[in-house]
C-alpha cells in the first residue's frame, strides 16, 4: 500500500542544532522589561539575582539569530523528537474540504506537551551554573510536569508551587511530579513570606497564578543556590520552543509542500511564538508570506479584546513590567477548561509582531472548542487536550471555508498536547453541562482601569 | 551530532502488509478449544453465534504462516504506527550495564497501549461482516478505551460492561471511551439476566471480569446484528497483536542488530504473543535461537505456578474449555494494580510454547515493579503502565546481570503502554504504601480443585 504518508518524521541527524530567534529579524524589536520601581530597562544583573546566567543572556538577546542547542539538550529531545509531522487524512475526509490538513504533534511525551522542549533547557543552563535546583509555579500542571521531568534527569532538585485549586482537583499531575521527585506544595503555603501573608489575609483561599509565581520567585530568592524558572510569556522560552516550528519547516521542506495559513492556540504564547518561529522569520525578511492565525479563548481574549500596554506579568507585582497584549494583571479569567490559556497577558514579541498587523488572532468559546476536540478525537485518533484544541477549531473552520470557497488551501495547526488529565472537562462536555463564558466590557473596563502608569 | 539513532522508525511503506501465525510454524499445535456441553472440539458455527464470521476464521485456522492485513486496517495502523524501537541509553548509563537496551514502545496513541492493534482489526471486520455493533468487558480499561476509539472510526455502536469497582475508581477511562462514543456500563448491571441474578444474589457486589463478560456474551447473542470481542487470550488476538515483533525485527534488520534475550509481561498474553512472534518463528523453525521471557506478577502466577490443564476462560463458564496454563477459573487475585495482568488463564499458543520449553517465565512482585517503573521513568521520560513495568523490572534485571558477568547481551523488551490512568498506584507507590501479596500454596491447590473434568 502506497500512499502519501500520514507522518513525516525527519531523522534525529536532522534535528535542527540551533534555536531560532525571531527578534533578530523583527525591525521593531518588542519593548524592553521594565523594573517598575525605576521605570527603566531591567539589567542583567538585576534580573539574574531570579533567573540563570545563560537565560538572561538569551532573554536580552534580540540581535542572535540563531542560538546552539547544547549536545546534552540535543541529546533529552533525541528521546522525543523529533516530533511527527502528521496529515490528518481522516479528518479531511471527515469535513468533505479540499484543504490539506497538517498538524505539528508534541503530545508524545510524559509531560504529555510541547513544555518539556524549554524545560529540558531550563534544567540544563542551571545545571551548568551550578545550581543546586529551581522553582516554579504550576496551574493546569503541564509545566510542573515537564520541568520535574527534566530535572529529575539532570539530577536537580524542582520545587513546584501549584495553584491549591489544581493541587486538589488534578492530583495525578501532582503524583506524575512526585514520580519525578519533585516536591510539591500547594499554593498559597507557609512556606514563604508572601504565602503566609496571604493566607491570613484570605483564610481558605484556594490560590492563583500569580500567587503561586509569587511564592516560586521568593523561595527561588531566599534559598542558596536556587533560581526561579518560567515556562511560558519570555522570550527565551520561545526560543527554545523555536524548535517545533524549525522540524515542521523542515518536514515541509522534505515534502515538497508549503503551508498557506499557520495556526496556534496562545495563553502566554510560548507554543504559538514556537511554532510560527522559521516561517515568521521567512515573513520578517519578506521572502515569503504566510497566513498565520493566533486562536485565545473567549473566556480570556488578550490578542483580540486586550490593550496593549505595558503591564505586571503577575498578579503580585513582583515580576518586571512588560509591554503586551493584557486584560490588566488583576484580570481572573473564568474557570474554563483550558489552564493553559488562562494569562491575562502575552508574550511581548507575538504582541509586537501583532501590532504590526503580521498575525491575525480570534477567539472562540469552549463548547465549540470541544466539539472540534471530540470531531479530531473520533476520526484521528488522538485525544487533545483543550488548550490544543482551540487550535483544532480553528483548523477545522479554515478547512470548511476552503470548501466553501473551493480553494485546496494547506493548513498548518500545533497540536500541543494529549487531555490525559482533562476528563473531567470532556465529562462536563460529554453531560451536556459545559457552559460558555465572555467578560462583559465593564468587568474589562475595570480591569483595564488598574493598568500601572505608562512610560 | 552524529551518534546511533534513539528510535528507529520503519517509514509507513515498510510497516508489515500481512500479519504472522506462530501457529503455523508449531508441530504440535496448541490443544483445540472444547465445547464443555459435549466436549468435544468447537465448531466455526458454534463460534460464530457469538463472534465475528472472519475472525471466527483465524481462530482456528492454525496452518496459513501470513494474514493479509485489510487495507482499511493498515490505513489505520499508518495513523499511530510503525512504533518506535527505542535504544535506552539512558537506562543503560544508569545501570552501568554493558548490555545493550533496546525497548518496542506501544503507549503512543490515545488508547495508551497496544490493545488498539487488534480493537481495529476487530472492529474492522465486524463492520465488513454488516454488524450493527459489538459488546465487550473491560477491566482496567485499556482493553474497552482501544475498542471503542477503533468503533467510532468505522461507525459501529460499542458497548463495553467495565467491572463495576473500576467504573468507580476510573472514572476517567470511562470518559475517554464515552468521548468516543462508546456506552459504558457498570457489570453487574441490571440490564442482562446474568446481571440481574448475580445482583440480586449479592446485593451491593463490585463486580468481576468473568462477570462482565458473561454480560457482554449475553448482550451480543440478545441483540440482533451483534458480536461479542475480546482483548486478548485467543489466538486471533495474538495474530494481530503480530504486528509489534514483526515492526520490532525488521527495525532490528536495519540496525544490523538481533536480540538475545526478549521480554514481555504476561497477562492474557496478547503483547507478548506478538512481540515475539516472528523469532519464536525462526526459532520454531530452527533458524535462530533467541532466549524469551515471560513476566508475570506475583500475585497471578499462571506460568510459573498454574496447571496446564483445560479450564473455563471466564467465571461465569459461558466460555469454551480452553487447554492453558491456569490458577483456575475461580481464582480471584489479589487487587494489584496491574490490572491488566489480573487473568486466572493465560493464551493455548503461549502455554503449549512455554510447555514445550521454547520460553521461559518469572513473577515479579508490584514493588519492585514500581520501583523500575520509578528508575526508567526518571532517565527514559516515558511514564510506563504497572503492566508494562513488570517487563522493565526483567529488563533492568537482565541488564545487571549482564554487568555482573561482564557480557555485552542485547535485550529487547515490550513496553506495552502508558500510566497516566494509573496514578493511583504511583501515589501508593510513592507514599511508600504500596503492598505485595503472594497467594498461598493452599489457596492455589483450593482453587485448582475447582477445574473442570479433563477430557
């Protein structure tokens, strides 16, 4: 039987040996962090008093345009990667369009996401400063998950702060972290200065993110030898995640094909600033254009209802003011099924690209989302987690309006990760009992109200 | 980076167009099933009330060496399969070993496990044949969540009886199969007559797996366009199952590599079946010698301390006499959590196989299990199901032996699935409360009391 294949592995000689980073090609490049006590461009110094050494040097490196992968990251992803380029046939088939469907799929490995692709070197650069570990913060648990998995395997202690909410309601991504040795607290703790203050404060609360981040950046701070790690919104992580759109490229490449229109779903952006990367550079340097399409939920719009503005990246002020897409730091988001792509913010450089007009983004509501996960499911096999789903949907949408329109388009979507841990959600959707959520204009209004005094 | 690949991949064009029946290559073949009323060897037409007309066919065709695989069933094997033959070399640097690891990885698609190999086939066929649907019994879930992915494929309605105590305690398995449309339903239910009986004689049960198969059997032959399908044991499971040792000894052939030792865990004995098909072939045949173990859990040790005698395959005695390495149809194990390996009887192939001495078998007990799941785990990334770990335990075993005589052996072994259903046991595991139980000599010679009459 032959036949065009379903996926498009390269092999692991072909593994790209270089990240690559989309700020050197961008003529605007994104504004600079903020120390909000001076209001002026954090330093290197400054900053790594939270972050690895090496992290920081990429985190300000706006010129490079290619980074080497160290052969001992090189040698992690050659366990997983290169990841398949697959061509959804069935689902083609399924929608009657014209269109060639394609996704990137990053869902086969145990953090079950595209996450262990910048944890892996996270771990290694403190590793290589010599640290003794790290500290996080975890809400839908994806991060937690990679970043003990990738410390577990460069013998580094992982101390991961998780939302209490998420501790209570997802403990078997709490367990697949203490598997990998990481220890787990649930935030808001009495571990930590800000965790007690906040406890007495609001007896019986259940947490956030920007608590958690809050307790992650003071443990980091107050123990020797450790540092505070961050798995999505910077620019080093999507650097590192540059390497899901250099493997897609390169499939491409091999088969003779191009995508017409790219497709991500975004929280704080560090899939959609990966997979986009090589083909937004290609766009950057006018060599040739791409459709590229960002897909947020409606319940936390920032690329379609948000200002852009500078704003805090947390809830409890700690962290540098960044210019981006934001619903204000003080924005909660309402208790939808994708953890992943509950930030009220985005990362600076996709806001930038998206201010320039080279990015389009939508919003859609979780009902449709897990239709378009339980349509993909039945026909292609795979079981998506809801943040990947919105891009799904998304696919699915371009595809029928190929048909409509008669155009065999080639579409590209990120499949980021397997739902797993997501039952409950499809049983909500399965019951019938999954309701839809949008922030009025007055809630974003009010939000928006707090946004600190601009530069 | 130049180096030996980690995984080797056959492309899509090289995957096996045919499946392989070690049957064919035995002199003495495994022992016909019995019809308990007349014992006499069963009829196609006896069988075909109850299963499919073709795989009736394979059942008890034990002379044809290949079986084409359908075009329909390889288009859905091109989705998730070949699988990757992975080199541990992690695993191997942990453990100093000079033996060389090399692991045939099934957990990448939604079902989590092998079990979808054969679901499809199944499913395919009784679509051929123009049924409305099938039934089956799930236990731990792998078994019903494969099936009902390869239904919602070819639009048949599935209905699985999962034991009651696992619906319960797996409500998760429940949603994946119920996202694929599948109707699941709690054995003992009221639903059949066998189901009402045993509820009304023990009120409040949990349930059983020979239960929900008697149910399962029942739903079939009641409703008209139906068939029952089972996940392993029979011989037409083991065929499809081929598929891994033929992908796993053609990547060998292109590593210009072979195996000395294989490695399987055994339940009902569908993944070890097919991984070592082929070179049980060549060994049948006398053309290679290869050494093969199984691995079962302590708690149900059908080879190493069952009767090769003819036993019931299920509790409740629907079933025909099957000529097997039994603990007797009676024998309920203790709760490991290795669900899947819960099975009083084991595959005629495999039994007349490992009695005529062309393999051998070990028990192992759940934590030392969980403490190689733990250790591979931690340096490979995969988190491995209970089931499948019980092949690591062997491997690692193997491995130090290996070191101890200073050999450089090469040791294969089948790592049938994923543990993200399974946290449960991690939890127990690491909280360090996790137990083992090995059924007393006296407890087995009550249980061997019960088989049935010998022919």
């Amino acid at each position: 039987m032959k036949d065009i294949p379903y996926k498009t592995y390269l092999t692991e000689d072909e593994l790209p040996g270089a990240w690559y980073n989309m700020r050197a090609d961008m003529k605007v490049k994104p504004a600079p962090l903020l120390n909000p006590a001076t209001m002026k461009p954090v330093t290197a110094d400054e900053l790594e008093r939270v972050f690895c050494r090496e992290l920081v040097r990429q985190e300000l490196d706006d010129s490079s345009q290619f980074i080497p992968i160290p052969d001992e990251v090189l040698r992690f992803y050659r366990m997983f990667r290169p990841s398949p380029l697959v061509r959804a046939y069935f689902l083609e088939k399924a929608l009657g369009t014209p269109a060639k469907i394609y996704y990137k799929f990053e869902g086969n490995n145990t953090s079950g996401s595209h996450k262990l692709n910048s944890a892996v070197a996270q771990a290694y650069y403190a590793k290589a400063q010599g640290l003794k570990g790290v500290t996080t913060e975890t809400g839908a648990g994806q991060w937690g998950t990679a970043l003990s998995m990738a410390c577990a395997f460069f013998g580094l202690d992982c101390q991961v702060f998780m939302v209490k909410c998420s501790y209570e309601q997802k403990p078997f991504r709490r367990e697949v972290m203490r598997t990998y040795g990481a220890d787990v607290t649930p935030s808001p703790s009495m571990k930590t200065a800000v965790g007690r203050a906040i406890n007495a404060a609001h007896p019986g609360t259940t947490g956030s993110l920007g608590c958690a981040i809050s307790e992650a950046v003071e443990a980091a701070t107050s123990q020797e030898g450790y540092r505070y790690v961050l798995g999505s919104v910077l620019a080093q992580v999507l650097l590192h995640q540059s390497i899901i759109g250099l493997e897609s490229h390169a499939a491409f490449r091999k088969l003779g094909e191009r995508p017409d229109v790219i497709i991500g779903c975004a929280g704080g952006g560090s899939n959609l600033g990966g997979l986009i990367a090589p083909f937004m550079g290609e766009k950057l340097r006018g060599e040739a254009d791409y459709r590229i399409i960002a897909v947020e939920p409606a319940s936390c719009p920032s690329f379609t209802r948000g200002r852009y503005a500078y704003d805090f990246c947390d809830t409890g002020r700690v962290c540098p003011l960044q210019k981006m897409y934001t619903l204000g730091h003080d924005f909660i988001p309402s208790a939808s099924h994708a953890g992943g792509l509950r930030y009220h913010g985005m990362s600076a450089t996709l806001s930038e690209l998206y201010s320039q007009g080279l990015m389009e983004a939508r919003a859609v509501e979780q009902t449709s989302v897990f239709a378009a996960a339980q349509q993909f499911a039945r026909v292609e096999g795979i079981l998506p987690a809801p943040e990947s789903s919105h891009a799904i949907r998304a696919a699915i949408d371009e595809a029928l309006r190929c048909k409509e329109e008669g155009r065999s388009e080639t579409i590209l979507f990120g499949l980021t990760g397997t739902g797993y841990f997501d039952m409950v959600a499809y049983q909500k959707f399965n019951d019938g009992s999954m309701c839809d959520y949008i922030p009025t204009d007055g809630e974003l209004e009010q939000s928006f109200a707090k946004l600190p005094p601009q530069p």
